[in-house]
C-alpha cells in the first residue's frame, strides 16, 4: 500500500553511499523510520535536501517492519531563520529531541503535530527561552504524562498551605504528604500558576506569560528532571544560555 504523509525531519543519518535513513514525525502516521534509496544519486523524485526541522511531502510504503520504504519527498517549508541563530537552533532541537525520544513509533498525534508546527514559526519571533517551557508542557499534557499539580498527587487533598514537587510521584506534594516523598522539594506559587497557565492556554497565548528568571530556572530544572525520569529524555535544559526575562 502506498500513502501520501507530510512529516518533520527528527533525525538523519547517511546509509551506505547513496542512501539515507530519517527519523520523521508525520501527520497521519505518527513518528516513523524510513529509508530513501538512492537519496545522493540526484534521484528527481527526491527535490529535498532533507534538512534537520525542515516540513516536507512523503510517499511512503507503511510496512509492519520498523524502518519504511520512502520513494518520493518534496519540500514544504525549511525555516531557514533557525540556521541563522544558534539559540533559536538549539530550542528547536530540544523540541525535536522531545518528540524523537519521547513519542513511540506509529502513534499518530494531530495535536503535538500542530503544536511543532506552531513551535517552529513562534521560534521566528520569540526567543527559544519562552518557547520551550510552553512546548514541553503542553507536549507532556497532550501524550498523557502531564504532573498533577491542582492537588496532592498522595492524598488528593486541594493544595492550600506550602507546596512541594515530587519527581517520582509525578506531582505535587501536601505537607502532610511530604515526609512519604524524599525526593521532594519546595516549589514556588508563580512556577506552579505559571506552569498552570502554560498547560491550559492555546499556544500563542502561553507565549505571552511573564516570568521571574527565579521562576523560570525552577520551572527549567522541574521540566528537565521530569522528562529524564519519566521519559527517559535529557532535555539539557540545565545546560543552555539563560534568557532573559521578558
């Protein structure tokens, strides 16, 4: 069976001499694997060059192996501004990263697929700093991971006095809960509401959230800690420039 699918480059590795395997996340598929045979021999039915984060046009040939028969692409939109800018860059490929290591195959998604693709035009005009908190939550609360953060993830009791986070319970802590959770720790009422308002506001709204960098270096250690735990995903979000807040 032959389908027609548009998807994003994740990740792309030569093949032998002339060919090519891609990690992609596509809109009616989900994240595959495909290979392109022949991609260096100027095939005319290859008119991509295949560029990390670019969007593109695919016939694929779905097979119940892991790695698909790609026979055609064509480009669709390359977002050249990130190549232009290191920062911008590299918030796009923690985003990438995200979704590469933390989706499994086949598993489609319209939702996370629109979000990507909104992520990469806001990169145009927004700094990586704003964009990725927004990204990642809104990535964990649409593929069913998300922290509980509106009462005790323990005894389900509202949270109304001091709050803590706890990695390995996935959520938030009472206090009376919070000598059963060691690995927990104090977590601000901005990062909590910030983080709250992240999670609930349509994607270019959240963009527009103003935070302390007090807040947002908690929030960035919180997202970090949690991916790597729960999905297995270094973020390197400890590791990268901070923005300035805005």
């Amino acid at each position: 069976m032959i389908e027609k699918d548009i998807g994003f480059v994740l990740k792309r590795h030569d093949f032998r001499e002339t060919s090519v395997i891609v990690n992609l996340f596509t809109l009616r598929h989900g994240r595959i694997t495909g290979i392109l045979k022949g991609f260096y021999t100027l095939k005319k039915e290859f008119s991509s060059p295949l560029t990390l984060f670019s969007l593109n046009e695919y016939v694929l040939y779905p097979k119940k192996r892991e790695i698909w028969l790609v026979s055609y692409v064509d480009l669709i939109a390359a977002y050249e501004y990130l190549r232009r800018d290191r920062e911008k860059a590299n918030a796009a490929a923690v985003c990438f990263r995200l979704v590469e290591k933390g989706l499994p195959l086949w598993e489609m998604n319209p939702f996370l697929f629109s979000l990507l693709e909104q992520t990469l035009h806001s990169l145009r005009t927004h700094p990586g700093h704003k964009v990725i908190p927004a990204f990642v939550i809104q990535f964990l609360t649409h593929s069913g991971v998300q922290p509980e953060l509106t009462s005790c993830i323990m005894c389900r009791t509202p949270l109304r006095g001091g709050m803590w986070f706890s990695i390995a319970k996935g959520g938030l802590i009472c206090p009376g809960c919070v000598t059963a959770a060691p690995d927990a720790r104090p977590m601000s009422r901005e990062t909590v509401s910030s983080f709250l308002f992240l999670q609930r506001q349509d994607f270019p709204i959240a963009l527009r959230l103003r935070m302390s960098m007090k807040s947002r270096d908690e929030l960035d250690s919180v997202l970090s800690r949690f991916c790597g735990f729960h999905l297995g995903v270094d973020l390197f979000l400890r590791n990268r420039t901070a923005g300035v807040s805005t």
